[in-house]
C-alpha cells in the first residue's frame, strides 16, 4: 500500500458506516425541475461548493437536490441535509443544525465537521432566496424564475464590486 492509499485508508475508517453510505450513494443529486429556492456556498478554505434547490409548496419543501465539488464529507453531508430537510416546512428546516447533520450521519471526523455546515448554509439559503423569489412576484417585480436569478446575479456583482 503506498502512502496515499495508507492515508486514503485512514481517512476512510474514521467516517462512519451511514456517512460512507451517503457518499457511495448520495440521495437528491441533481436540480429540481420548477425550483423556487436556490443556495449555492463555497467554502473559502478548501473551495467546495454545494449548491441545493428546492420546490416550496405552501411553505413546504417538497422537493430538495443537491449538487456538490468536494470531500467525502461535503457529499455526505449534503445528501444528509436534503434528507433531513424534505417534507419539513421552512420555518422548521431553518432551525436544522449542523450537529443535526453530524448526528444524522452517526459522527462525523472532527477535522470534518465544518463540512457539515456547506449543505446547511446552502439549504438556508435557498429557503432566504425562495421567500425572496415569492415577494418579488407578488410585487410584480418579477415575472418568472429566470428573471428572479439575474436580479440575484446582478445584486452578488453589485456587492462583490463593492469589496
Ligand atoms: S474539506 Fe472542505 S467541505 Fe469538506
């Protein structure tokens, strides 16, 4: 076994059997079709991105995907959020905490547990942007989905121009 493969070994006996499971089959990849939410957060250390849509019905999420670049962990945890959060209403999938993530998965490596927050931002984020989304087409400032996403593209230019 050669070096990397010794540390590949190590790295992998430290997760638990479900977070394995969620990165060898991770739930809801993907992007829902007709999404009205959508939460994309990069972290700035490592560079994965996990971006999450969802479809609220209602005020209830009735459909979540996801899509992630990224670590064992950052899969996991993402299939684990999506997993956790469907079916719940968004006031109740706010409160998910990262430690709902890390006990869903029964633990998770210390120096990995900040992977478990990627999926959670990125879902609150979504739920942010679809209320966002549902007001601005009640105002009539908006008409569809398409137009919603270049206001939100043109606000992020705004603010990263800005720093
Ligand atoms: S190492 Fe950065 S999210 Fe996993």
């Amino acid at each position: 076994m050669n070096e990397n493969e010794e540390q590949f070994t190590a790295a992998a006996l430290a997760y638990s059997e479900k977070t394995l499971d969620h990165f060898r089959n991770p739930r809801n990849v993907g992007v829902v079709e007709n999404y009205n939410g959508r939460g994309k957060i990069g972290e700035a250390d490592c560079g994965d991105v996990c971006e999450i849509t969802i479809l609220v019905e209602e005020e209830q999420i009735n459909d979540i995907k996801f899509r992630v670049y990224g670590c064992v962990g950052a899969v996991a945890t993402s299939s684990a959020v999506t997993e956790l959060a469907k079916g719940k209403h968004c006031e109740e999938a706010l409160k998910l905490t990262d430690d709902d993530v890390v006990e869903f998965l029964d633990g998770l490596p210390d120096q990995k547990k900040h992977c478990s927050l990627l999926g959670i931002r990125a879902l609150k984020q979504a739920i942010y942007d679809y209320w966002l989304y549902k007001q601005l087409l009640e105002n009539g400032q908006v008409t569809n989905r398409i137009e919603h996403e270049q206001i939100r593209e043109d606000l992020f230019q705004q603010f990263a121009n800005e720093f």
